[in-house]
C-alpha cells in the first residue's frame, strides 16, 4: 500500500459541461478542439489543467461514467499521489485516459511526431478500430501494447506490458485532458473498496482532506465504470464488463467470438498475478455496512427477503432490543419485483426527502422496524431505484451511499437479470460488493 498523503483543503468548484469543444472534423479520428470563447468553465478547468502538470495530488473530475481520480500518467510521483489518496493496492493497473486518437498514437509510438507520419504507420491495432469507430469517445477501454521507451510512468501498468486506454464522451472530461496536454491515469474518485463516486458529494466525502480539487460537473449518465476488453489474444475477451454491452461488442467485425474472461465474486487475496485490468481483483464497490445479495431467479426472494432472513432479522433485533443495545437498522435497495419493505416488519413507510443530483432521484422511505409483538426494534430504510437496467446502473452506486449514510447494520440487495446488456455490469459490481449472495 502506498502511504498517506498530507492533509490539505479540498475545494469543490462548479463547471459546466456545455460549448467547451468539439472534435475538429465532426467525429473522433482527429483532435479535440477547445471552444474559441473563454467561459467561466474553460478558465476553471485551466487552472485544473496546470494543477495536473505541476503538482502530485490527483483531481476529481467527471466522465460520463463515474468520477475520476486523475493525475499526469507520464510522471511517477503524480501517478504515486493516486495510490495513496484512494489507498489502492499497488499491483492494481490504471486506465489512461487520452482526449483524442493523436494523443493516444503518440503514447502508442512516441518517437513518432507529426500527423505524416501517424498517417503513414497506424500504431493502433487493426483488431480495435471497429470498437473505436462504434463505441468511441464512450465508456470502453481496450488494452494496448506499452511502447519502449514508455511515456507512462511504471506505477500506470504495475509492472504489465499493456495498458488500458479509453476516450471519454463527457466534453469535461475531453476538454480538461486537452488543456493538460497530458494523458490522464484516472480510477473512479472513491476510496478503495468503497461505491464508486457518480457525483462530486460522493468524491468530497471519501477524498475530503485527500486531494485538493474537486471539479463539479453534476452525476454521471452512465452510472458504471467502462467495458474493458483485451483484443491482443485470440479469441478476445471482456476483461471487466461496464457501459459497453457484450451484445454490442459481438455486432463488430472481429468480436464475434469475444469471450468472458473477468469474475464476479470478491478476490481479497492480495498475492500472486498481477490484474490484468482494474476491477478484476480484491473487494470492490463495497459500503461500510454488510451487504447481502439476492439473485433474481432465487425463488425464495421473489417478492423480498426470505422468510429464514426475515426470521434471523427479528431474533436478531429482537435480543438487542431486550439487551438494550442499540437498535438494528435494516436498508433494502429493491429493483424489479420487491414490494415495498421487502417483506420486514415495519409501520407505515414515509418519504424522508429526495435526493436528486441531475439523472438519479433518490426517495428513501423510512419507518419503525417491528417484531412480531409490534415491539420497535430498530429502523428501515428502503429504497427503490428503477426497474430497467439502465435504471438501476445509474443509481446503484448512490443507492448504497445514501443507504450507508444512515448507518443500517444490513443491507439487503434486489439483483437484477443477468443478460448480455449493463445488467452484467450492475450484477458484477454487486457480487463483487457482497458479503453474503442468496442463490
């Protein structure tokens, strides 16, 4: 583990993400172009730009899927500030994020300069270029070839000889990366092993005394962390699944056979092998409180918590309350089929305020968790987040920080379908985050 950072103020400014630029040709193949006007967002993220040259602690800003923790990828003491800011395992890689191709042939070949040469020699492989052509700028990130001599700094690959490189869509994002001048190393804003950050409150509350800025571009769209593939082994694999579907990667030429080559259960065991991308190894997504999953087709859950949880729940609550230790305090988190209270003993649900950052509104209801004498034993939070897929991507991250705000002992989880669409995504982040999975 890399040690701690100083403590430092945090400051959180606003930016809009609106007439900030443009790709110069209309689409992606050449450079992203900076908006001619100097607006109040333009000078915000060029102070943010020169922050990222000069200095060693990372900045939160956002993409189209979540929060970033970015820092300057060629420089080793900037990349080192990431590490120990999110406290990540060292052996953990980064995905390096580039504003336009020119910026990424540079990386892939940098004793190349000039657009004649990148036109003569195309350092991209073939195998990706109809990923890059459907799904880029957006939330996939292919592994490359490092270069020798690398521009990245060693701590970027943890000792790999690839590197995931992606393209964000949020104009933010494409704008800040362009006036830094620099590829940008940037996991998700969130401490590690905690829900990833889908909005500047969610960075400011993990990184807050950490890093120094926080650039405010209201919640993300997408909700999950990009699809990460690996096209330089045959067949190709899916190394992480995410905003990208495994559906969508088969419709391209040379993805047909794409296979699945990522986990969905925790792997704490620091030892051994290297991940070959973020997110394929130790306890991810996880809240403070214990987190047990029930999967959609469990028979037993089709409608809420199974009577043996519900009957451990009320024995549970129950001694503590006759002990007169503190009360227990249940979250449930429903999706599809749930009805409200997931099957709990409760009095009358009552709203408790909405959360709204821009794409996700939160209603957490609350009321007396009850035994069956009609004793109060504790509290329920319940919280409903959509029942499409896309839906609850969007929300799940926040879903479990509201619900883990209110500090509940449990926190019962409605899993979704797991087809070939973001509903793979969602599943693998929550059985990466549980501590238990009813099956």
């Amino acid at each position: 583990m890399s040690q701690d950072l100083p403590a430092v103020t945090t400051r959180v400014l606003k930016v809009s993400g609106e007439n900030l630029g443009k790709f110069a040709d209309g689409e992606h193949v050449g450079s992203w172009e900076l908006a001619s006007e100097d607006n109040g967002s333009l000078k915000v993220l060029k102070e943010a730009a020169e922050y990222l040259r000069s200095k060693d602690t990372p900045v939160g800003f956002p993409t189209e899927t979540v929060y970033g923790l970015g820092a300057d990828a060629t420089r080793s003491a900037s990349v080192k500030g990431i590490y120990s800011a999110k406290r990540r395992p060292q052996d953990n890689p980064l995905i390096v994020h580039v504003s336009d191709l020119d910026m990424l042939r540079r990386l892939l070949a940098p004793e190349m300069n000039g657009s004649a040469n990148t036109q003569q020699t195309d350092v991209i492989p073939e195998i990706y270029k109809p990923l890059i052509s459907r799904f880029w700028p957006g939330p996939l990130t292919i592994l490359l070839p490092n270069s020798e001599p690398s521009k990245l700094a060693p701590e970027v690959t943890a000792g790999l000889k690839t590197f995931g490189a992606r393209m964000p869509s949020s104009p933010l994002a494409l704008s800040l990366i362009k006036l830094a001048n620099r590829p940008l190393a940037a996991p998700s804003a969130n401490a590690s092993t905690r829900p990833s950050a889908t909005t500047a409150s969610d960075v400011l509350e993990d990184m807050d005394g950490r890093i120094e800025l926080i650039l405010d571009g209201g919640s993300c769209q997408v909700g999950v962390e990009s699809t990460v593939v690996d096209g330089l082994c045959s067949p190709p694999v899916v190394l992480r699944p995410g905003g990208v579907t495994l559906d969508e990667i088969r419709s391209c030429q040379g993805w047909e056979d794409v296979q699945i080559a990522y986990k969905d259960h925790a792997e704490t065991n620091g030892k051994g092998e290297a991940p070959r991308a973020p997110g394929m190894k130790y306890k991810h997504y996880s809240p403070k409180a214990r987190v047990i999953l029930y999967e959609a087709f469990v028979a037993d859950g089709a409608k809420g918590i199974s009577q043996e949880d519900l009957a451990k729940i009320e024995a549970l609550a129950t001694s503590a309350h006759q002990a007169g230790q503190a009360s227990t305090n249940i979250g449930v988190i429903r999706t599809e089929k749930w009805t409200s209270g997931a099957g709990l003993r409760c009095g009358s649900l009552q709203a408790k305020g909405k959360s709204q950052d821009g794409v996700v509104e939160l209603d957490v209801q609350e009321s007396e968790l009850l035994n069956k004498e009609g004793a109060v034993v504790g509290k329920l939070f319940d919280l409903s987040i959509g029942q499409d897929a896309k839906s609850v991507a969007q929300g799940l991250f926040q879903a479990l920080r509201e619900l883990d705000r209110r500090k509940p002992d449990l926190i019962f989880v409605e899993g979704i379908p797991d087809k070939n669409d973001i509903a793979a995504a969602v599943m693998n982040r929550l059985r990466k985050a549980a501590a238990e999975i009813r099956s």
